[in-house]
C-alpha cells in the first residue's frame, strides 16, 4: 500500500468516527445540563441550565426548585421589551425568606439575550438568593464588565417562549410600593426538574 493510499484510509477512518464522537459530546452535555420546566398559570417554559458555565447558581436554583420554594411565587415585575421577574415574593407581595446569597457568576462569558435566564439581585455584586429573570430582548448591558459587574446568566429557554411573550404583555401597576407588578398575579405553580 501506497504513502499517500495510506493516509487517505486513515483521513477517511478519522473523518467516519467523527459523527459518533459530536453525538457522545453533545449526549454528555446534554447529561450535565439539567432542563426544568417553570409552570405557571399562563403556560408552560422550559429552561436548560448550563452547569459547566455556571455551577454554583445552577446547583442554587435546583436547590431552590427541588424544595418547592418557588410554588406559589409569582412574576412580580415585568418589564415589555426588556425582562420578566420572579421566584422571591408571594402573590400579595410579600418577600419570601431565602438562603445566603450566592456568588456572582457573571464572569462566565454567558451574555443576557433574548431567551435567557439569569440571576436577580440588588446592588450588591454577590446579593443574588432565589429571583431570577427571562430576558426578553438582547439586555448585553447587563452582561459582566459592560457598564458594572453585571448579572450572571445560568440557562436559556429551549420552549415555551411564547409564555415568556404572554407574561410580558400582561397589565402591570404599582402595588406594595413596587412597580411594574402584574395587576393580574402571574403565578408560579411549580418548578421540576424535566
């Protein structure tokens, strides 16, 4: 057999393993990236966390979920063409008790577009707790370094954006002294792990 026969039998060889090792790649990101479903009395979103990226807000969320913290929470503020927000108050606007704050993971190279699921908190770099929020356009100025430390980003819906869409379009007001509060409570009724 020739040089070049030779390395043309090995270029095939290599180029014919490479659709199963792309599946076992993406079967064993698939096996790390935990999918929820968020339900809620307008339908249904499913978000895949991203675990590698960002672990310690992941493991917090899960944490949060599998306790059935968030049953019963609702989305209380929505903001048309910028976010959705939810996972810390009751439907009459009271704060739910939360764990230590996390730290901040916006570092992790994820950025706030339209679709994606990252953590709330207040002024305090490492504040976040249980309230998270859905992007609901490309939000990069909320991405680390941009204007501040920015909000760390933990997952990506993979369906139900068009509940995502609905939650946004709901009437908001003030109630509680809190603004842009669905004047219809928009409520979280479970969080399970897919």
């Amino acid at each position: 057999m020739s040089k070049k026969t030779f390395t043309r039998l090995l270029l095939l060889a290599l180029l014919a393993g490479m659709p199963a090792r792309l599946w076992a790649e993406n079967k064993d990101q698939a096996a790390t990236n935990p999918v929820f479903i968020i339900t809620t009395n307008l339908g249904a979103i499913t978000v895949e966390l991203d675990r590698q990226k960002a672990p310690i807000t992941v493991k917090n969320f899960i944490q949060y979920a599998e306790e059935g913290f968030y049953t019963g929470t609702v989305f209380h503020r929505v903001i048309p063409g910028f976010m959705i927000q939810g996972g810390g108050f009751t439907r009459d606007m009271q704060q739910k008790p939360t764990k230590t704050a996390i730290k901040n993971e916006a570092q992790n190279g994820l950025s706030n577009k339209r679709g994606t699921i990252a953590m709330a908190r207040t002024s305090v770099v490492d504040s976040a707790t249980s309230q998270f929020f859905i992007n609901l356009a490309d939000n990069v100025m909320l991405d680390h370094g941009v204007r501040d430390y920015g909000y760390a980003v933990f997952g990506k819906v993979v369906a139900g954006m068009e509940t995502v869409d609905a939650i946004a379009r709901v009437t908001t007001g003030i109630k509680s002294g809190h603004q842009n509060v669905p004047v219809e409570p928009v409520i979280i009724t479970g969080i399970a792990r897919k």
